[in-house]
C-alpha cells in the first residue's frame, strides 16, 4: 500500500510506514489544540511529493491566513506550488458557488449537496498526478451548527469518509461542541489522532489512535510549536467566534 511519511520526526517517529494514500485521516481534539496546524504537516508533505491539495479550511477568512500557517509550522511557501493549490473558500451569502481564479472557488459550503460539484470542478482543474488529490477540510464541525444543514453535514461528512476511493482525506474538528456527533466521525476514520494542549505555559501534544483501521498503542508526543504560531491561533479562534459560527447558524 502507498503511503505518506512526512519527513518530520515527531510524527514520523509514530507513523514510521506513513498514513495510507486514499485513506480519511481525522484529527480531533478539544478547541485551540493546533488540529489544523498537525493537518498541515501532512499537506505540506504531500505537495512536496508531487500532489495536489484542495483546502477547505473553514476557520480562515483568507487564502494568505492558511498561507502564513503553513509556513510557520512548516516553513513550506504554498506560493511555489500555486498549479497544485485550490481553495474553497466558505461564503454563506451565496447560494451556490463562484469561481474566482485559478485557486480560489467561493462556496456555501454549509449546503452538503454544493460539496459534491466543488470538489468535482478543483479536481478537475488540478494536475492528476501521483500521488493524487489531498482534500484537507480543517474545523468542519463548524457546518454542524447549522440548523438546516448540520444534521445533513454529519452524514454528508460520515459517507464521504466511508465511500472514499480516489482520495486522500484530512479533516479536523473540535471536540468542544457537537461531541456526540463528532464521535460518530472518530469510529468511522481509517486514520484517528487526537491533539490536546496545556495553556500556562502552552504545549501541544498528539497522540495516534488508529492507523489503517487497526488502533494502535502510540505514546502521546509534544508538538513542537513557536510563540508566533501560538498567536496565529488564538486570532482564528476570535475569527470563529465573531463570523463563522454565527454566518452558519443562520442557515
């Protein structure tokens, strides 16, 4: 089986044979425990591979916040893989979706039924080489607040995860809210590790709990992570707080 190691020896050391390709990875962990920022370890090793990378990034308002996160966790410029790149960037005041350029589709990803065309029109505009698409979808428990759609998100997220075939997927949620419903997603993943954090003073930790379908008895391993990282965390969390979740709970 094809796999993804990352060449970063925190997780490397846990996943010494990688994560399968076209395997669901599901990151959990309580809110502000760095989930996307281990999520974007895997996307910056799979486009120095060769991939492509489709980002559903809900708790950014811009291309250039997952831009700066990256670089800062793991010093990769997505600038340099722009032909590889598209994002799908979250806009609850349309109805659909709109293609602005070459990287960017808006979408109101809060309609489960609009997940399908999106993801269909990136992959189709994106290189198909190996080793193929990687759609990393970070804070996607936001959608659960929605009181139209949340219900229908769940079991849109829940079949993709069980359905997958042509691709690799990494999606993170917070634990923090909708615990029943994310518990639902965490027995389905191929893949499962769990992110928790200290504040005073501020650590963050990883621990694997399953790896291709099979748990698997990993110690808990501290993330490394810089006081400049930490802030931009703290900024997307108040974002969160001040449009996302309440944009999505009027839907």
């Amino acid at each position: 089986m094809d796999t993804l190691k990352t060449g970063i020896n925190w997780i490397d050391n846990e996943i010494p044979d990688g994560i399968p390709i076209k395997s669901t990875t599901l990151i959990t962990g309580p809110g502000g425990s760095g989930k996307p920022l281990i999520g974007e370890t895997f996307v910056s090793a799979w486009l120095k591979k060769g991939g492509s990378v489709i980002f559903m990034s809900l708790q950014y308002p811009s291309t250039e916040f997952i831009a700066e996160s990256i670089k800062n966790v793991t010093g990769l410029d997505v600038n340099d893989y722009r032909e590889k790149i598209i994002f799908l960037q979250l806009d609850t005041e349309i109805s659909g979706y709109e293609y602005v350029n070459n990287q960017i589709i808006k979408a109101n990803l809060v309609k489960p039924e609009i997940w399908d065309k999106v993801l269909k029109l990136a992959s189709e505009k994106l290189p198909k080489g190996d080793p193929g698409i990687l759609v990393f979808g970070s804070a996607l428990n936001l959608l659960l607040f929605s009181p139209t759609y949340g219900t229908a998100n769940l079991e849109k997220m829940k079949s993709t995860m069980q359905t997958n075939t042509d691709k690799t997927f990494i999606f993170s949620v917070s634990t923090s809210a909708k615990a029943e419903e994310i518990a639902q997603l965490e027995e389905i993943a191929n893949n499962l590790i769990m992110s928790r954090s200290d504040k005073k003073p501020f650590r963050l930790y990883m621990k694997i709990l399953r790896l291709n379908n099979k748990p698997i008895d990993s110690k808990e391993v501290q993330v490394p992570i810089s006081p400049k990282t930490l802030d931009h965390i703290k900024e997307i969390a108040d974002y969160n707080r001040r449009t996302v979740i309440p944009s999505i709970s009027k839907i």
